[in-house]
C-alpha cells in the first residue's frame, strides 16, 4: 500500500478498509490518517478527509530540521525531499538570500540551518506564515527574517545574491519581481512544471526573456529535474546566474 508519513501522520490516495487502517496503525504507530483530496488554489490550500485519529498537526523531522505543519491545511511535498538537502548546502554565511514562496519554511530553514545565509522569507498566506514563524523558533534560528506578504508588495530592492522561486504555476509572471531583488549578479532558482520535449528551450527562454527586459544577462545555468509531475511533465530547477548589463 502506497502511503506518505509526515512527523507521526500518513497521507494516503484513497480511502481504506477497516483491515487496512488497522494494518498502516500497527506498521507506523501514527496517531493519525487522512486521505489525501486535492491542493488547490494560490495558496496550496491541501484538503483532506479523516480516516483514522483526529488531529492534523504534527512535526516532521527531516534533515535534522523539524517542521511543523497542520497537514489538513498546508502541503508537504515528499517529492522535493532531494530539492530541500541540495538547497540546505548551497549558500554561505556572507551572502543575503530572498526566499518568494517560502511555506512553512520548506527551503528557508534547511538553508538557514546549514549554510547560515540571511535569509528574507516571504509568505503570503497567513496560516503558512504562522507555521513558518513557529519554525523559525523551532530550529532556533536567528537569520530569517518572516514577512507576510504576496511577494510582489515586497519593496526589497538589489539586496539578494540568491533568490528562490519554489513555486510552480506560472512562476515565470514573478520573474520581474526576483529580478528587482537580486543583486548587480546573483542567483536564481527558477522552478517551472515543464513538459519533457521543451524542457531544455522554454524555461532558459522565458528567463533570458525577463532578465534582457529587467537589464540583466544570463551568464551561466543549470537545469536540475525535481520530480515527474504529471505525465510527460517535469518539475524542474533552473539554476541561472545572472548579471547586470
Ligand atoms: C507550498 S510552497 C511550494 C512547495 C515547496 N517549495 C516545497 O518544497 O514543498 C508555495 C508557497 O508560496 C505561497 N505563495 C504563493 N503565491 C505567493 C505570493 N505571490 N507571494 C508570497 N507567497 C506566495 C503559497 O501560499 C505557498 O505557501
């Protein structure tokens, strides 16, 4: 049976038998079980159904990092887990970094902890931001700076030497916005759910296209697969290295 366990909680696909609730029990110990219903909307908004326990909210350790999270309301992506570790090991302590679409702190936390970066993480839906501030606290972190906020109304300018976009749908209409917050040179990840046969055009297209249009050029980039998305259709990072014209 195909099943997801996030801190003491599984997520499963469909519903299940009375056996089969008592054989994952058992098996994981989790004092919970939902299924898993859709995401929708800006937000991520996750929407679930019961099958077992009552509460929703758990700490899901990763990476020696804890995140805690209401599972009914807020999505966790174990498809990303690679992404979170190669994030957590790739800034320093001397560089300034904008995090757009932070979550619960999914990027921001393993990245504070472990390359020690400041970090200004964005957030605009309030419950996420909540949960992204008990995290901070949580992993007793003193270099992320929350702000609830949509990303766009943000008025940090030229202050990132690395800019995440850890969101993908229509990640390219932000493009602008990371622009005004990197540096003269910088980084960014740009992430976009791409089908496979453009998947080396489109993304380095659409980044070259807001990076000539904010004053920037492309030096140098890396496209990085994530997870399969859907069919035929790959999530991918694009880490791209600009700079000033
Ligand atoms: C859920 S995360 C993406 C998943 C995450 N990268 C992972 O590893 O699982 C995307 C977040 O971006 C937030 N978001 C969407 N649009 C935004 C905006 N314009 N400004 C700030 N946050 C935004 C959503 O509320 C959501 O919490």
């Amino acid at each position: 049976m195909k099943y997801q366990k996030v801190g003491d909680i599984v997520i499963v696909k469909r519903d299940l038998s009375q056996e089969e609730i008592k054989y994952l029990v058992e098996k994981t110990k989790c004092k919970t079980i939902v299924r898993y219903i859709t995401i929708s909307g800006d937000f991520r908004r996750q929407y679930v159904k019961i099958l077992y326990g009552r509460e929703t909210e758990t700490i899901h350790k990763e990476h020696g990092c804890l995140f805690k999270l209401d599972v009914s309301k807020i999505m966790w992506s174990q498809g990303n887990i690679k992404e979170r570790r190669r994030m957590a090991f790739i800034s320093n302590k001397y560089e300034t970094v904008v995090d757009m679409f932070s979550g619960i702190g999914y990027f921001s936390i393993p990245m504070a902890k472990y390359s020690k970066p400041f970090i200004y993480a964005i957030e605009k839906n309030p419950v996420a931001y909540k949960y992204l501030c008990e995290n901070i606290e949580l992993n007793k972190l003193k270099n992320i700076s929350p702000i609830l906020s949509d990303n766009r109304d943000v008025p940090l300018e030229n202050i990132a030497d690395r800019v995440l976009m850890g969101y993908v749908h229509k990640t390219h209409k932000f493009l602008d916005k990371a622009f005004s917050f990197l540096k003269d040179r910088g980084v960014i990840h740009y992430h976009e759910t791409v089908p496979e046969k453009i998947i080396n055009i489109r993304p380095i297209e659409r980044l070259k296209f807001y990076a000539k249009k904010q004053g920037y050029k492309l030096i140098d980039y890396k496209i990085n697969k994530i997870k399969k998305y859907a069919p035929g259709v790959w999530h991918v990072v694009v880490d791209a290295l600009f700079e000033r014209l």
